[in-house]
C-alpha cells in the first residue's frame, strides 16, 4: 500500500505525464524502498517553536511554507532526516554564548516534544543501527545536528553535552566567523581555525562527532581534513565549478574531501545551485526585514514567529526564480567525474532556503532519483547517493570513538 500511497501522489502533481515517466516513477520508487534514503540538512525546527504547528500533518509548501513533515516523507521515500538546532550567530561574549546554549536548549526540547507526539510514525535516531532498524519498522528516523559551533562559546565540555542531547553534527560555523572558525561569508579572522577551533575538531573526533564543514572557509576546510583524524562530512553544499558561490566547494576541496573519505551532501538551495540575475524588488524587501529583524538574532518566539509569516509574504509576492533537478543533477554530475560515487549525497536545506522549481519539497524527492536514472545512473550508484555513503562516514566515525 505504501507504495502506491506514492505513485497516486506524484500522479496528483502532474509528474508522470507519459509512458517514459511512469516507468521512470516506478523504478524510482522501487529504489527508494530497497535503499536506506537519507536528507542530512533540514531547518525545520524553526517550526517546531511555534505554537501550532502539527509535524504529523500534511502541510503545502506553497501556502505554508515548510517543506517537511512526516506525511510529506512517507510520499517522498525519505527514512531519515536531520533536524538542524539552528543558531544565528550573535554577539561572541559571555552573555552571548549564553543566551546562544540557551536557545539551542530549548530547540532541542521542542524536537523532543514533537518527536514524542509522534512517537507511532517517527522516533530520534543516534546511530547507523538506529536508521537501519527504523527504516524496517517503518517509522521514520530524525538525527539531530547543531547548525553553528556559536552554542558551545568557549567551553569543550558543552560538546560533549550536546553529543548526550542527540546532536550527531555541529556545522562549526554559519554565515558570521565565531570562536571556532571563520565563515566563507565573512572576513578573515583567524585564515582557517582559531587554537580552540583545532581543539574542538580533536574534541569531535574523541567523542565520535560528525565534523560538518558547510559555512566554514576554505583556508578552515584544509585545517579541518589536516587535523581531523576521522572522515568529515558538508551537511548541505554545492559545486563551485557549477555555481561560483563561496558556500560551494572548488575542485581542489572535493579532491581533499574525498583524500579525508568524507562526504559532500549536495543542497537544493537555488543560489547554490545556479546562478541569476539580482532581483532587485526582493532584495530591497529583503533588506527592511533583515533590519526589523535585527538580522533574526536574540528574537522572542512572538518575533520569530512574525518573521516567518512577513518572509513567506515577501516570498509569494516576490517569488525567487529557483534551479530545476535537471540543475541540481548537474552539481552531483560534476562530483561523481570529480572525485567518484563514494562521496556524495544529499542535503537538501529544507526551511532554510532549499528548494527547487521541481521539487520544492520532501514529497517530490523521488524526482531526483528520475534524473538520476535519465543520466544512466545504475540502482548500486543511487543507493549510494541517497545514504549508502554518508552511513559509511557516520559508522566510521562512531566506530572510531573513544
């Protein structure tokens, strides 16, 4: 039945308009039941602090604006996802970090909450054991990752504090440089790894934490695979080759990573996919709500809440012009020739600005694994694509822990 509860929902948005298609679906669907399919980056507990938001339910993308609920991951053949703890980097001072571990606290109760809510069709995963077994129960798996080091301050004990919370990954920085490291977004500090940042990665690597290298510089990446003793992973990042963004990686890191046996989760984010022309009606609103905002740092629940709904109406009335998978395909295309099948996957940067014109959510994953199957790409590459190789780094990591 499941399976079909998948083919009558792709039918109803319009994807298998002919013959070619239908089977392309069906072969697709087909994949995702037989592999262990996995999205390494998701935004969505920024919904999980407002009040009235039901993860069980089916919500549209286009009205409500998340990308990810449970439903929506039955329909797409998605087992597993992480749940990012997104922090927007603030002030770098004892109040700050605090205020900084006290948000990410409370994200992680808010995951737990709603988690339990739904504790028949999903439950928090810490291991590859834990998605493997979820995976044939037929619950869904969350793992848990820090998006931003900024949590932890200056303190190497609050790794291992949110290592006992679930958290599997800390991306060591965002769009703004921290204690850690510097941003590929920000100027120069510390031209890679602060000193406390080479001991957070030997931290990392003792307790057997997932290091994820997204936001971070590239002078930080090569410190990162230099020092890190075990495979690290870009929860959700691009091909600089394909679209010349600094978010994005150059050759020259995809050769390292693979070097390290780590793993690139390629992300759906338009403006890291393909690049387009400015929009300048968008930015300038944009712009006014960056600053209303305070640029989304220290807000209340009542302020946070209003940003969301003031972004989603800038959002329909000034819609961004988004990459297609055919696009997106192209950025896996070039890793593959690059470094090989052994280190890519998927992160999609749901609710957090991921999306594409053709698969704006969870529910329409399976349009990937088309494009894939259109390029030539055999069942064994696909399983690998879509968790084989991140569940490879995962258990090399926590193999090695210790």
């Amino acid at each position: 039945m499941k399976y079909f509860s998948f083919f009558f929902a792709f039918l109803l948005v319009g994807c298998t308009t002919t013959s070619a298609d239908k089977k392309l679906l069906e072969e697709a669907l087909r994949i995702h039941s037989k592999a262990i399919t996995i999205d390494t980056h998701t935004d969505t507990p920024l919904y999980f602090i407002h009040a009235g938001f039901d993860f069980g339910q089916r919500h549209d993308a286009r009205k409500e604006g998340s990308k990810v609920d449970i439903p929506r991951m039955e329909e797409g053949g998605l087992d597993a996802l992480f749940l990012a703890v997104f922090i927007v980097q603030g002030e770098r001072s004892a109040t700050g970090n605090a205020r900084a571990f006290e948000r990410a606290d409370l994200i992680f109760d808010s995951i737990v909450s709603v988690l339990k809510r739904n504790n028949d069709k999903a439950e928090i995963a810490f291991n590859a054991s834990d998605i493997k077994r979820l995976k044939y129960s037929g619950k869904r798996a969350f793992l848990l990752g820090i998006e931003n080091g900024y949590p932890i301050g200056n303190d190497l004990s609050l790794i291992k504090y949110f290592y006992d919370r679930g958290a599997r990954y800390i991306t060591l920085c965002h769009s703004k440089n921290n204690d850690i490291c510097d941003s590929s977004t920000d100027t120069v500090e510390f031209n890679g790894l602060s000193a406390f940042g080479e001991a957070v990665v030997k931290e990392m690597n003792r307790i057997g934490m997932m290091i994820d290298v997204s936001h971070i510089s590239d002078s930080a990446f090569f410190d990162v695979v230099r020092l890190s003793t075990t495979p690290v992973i870009a929860s959700h990042s691009s091909a600089r080759a394909i679209c010349n963004n600094p978010r994005n990686f150059s050759d020259e890191m995809l050769k390292a990573l693979a070097k390290n046996r780590g793993v690139i989760q390629v992300c759906l984010l338009s403006d890291y996919v393909k690049t387009f022309p400015p929009n300048l009606q968008r930015d300038s609103v944009m712009n006014e709500l960056l600053i209303k905002y305070r640029y989304f740092k220290d807000l209340s629940d009542e302020e946070s809440a209003m940003a969301s709904a003031e972004w989603q109406a800038m959002n329909l009335k000034y819609p961004i012009e988004l990459a297609t998978v055919s696009d997106y395909v192209d950025h896996i295309d070039h890793i593959v020739k690059t470094i090989g099948i052994d280190h890519v996957g998927i992160g999609s940067d749901f609710d957090g600005g991921g999306g594409l014109a053709d698969c704006i959510d969870v529910g329409e994953f399976p349009k990937i694994t088309m494009e894939l199957l259109r390029r030539g790409y055999v069942e064994e590459d696909i399983i690998k694509i879509w968790g084989g190789n991140f569940l490879r780094v995962m258990e090399e990591i926590q193999n090695k822990a210790g």
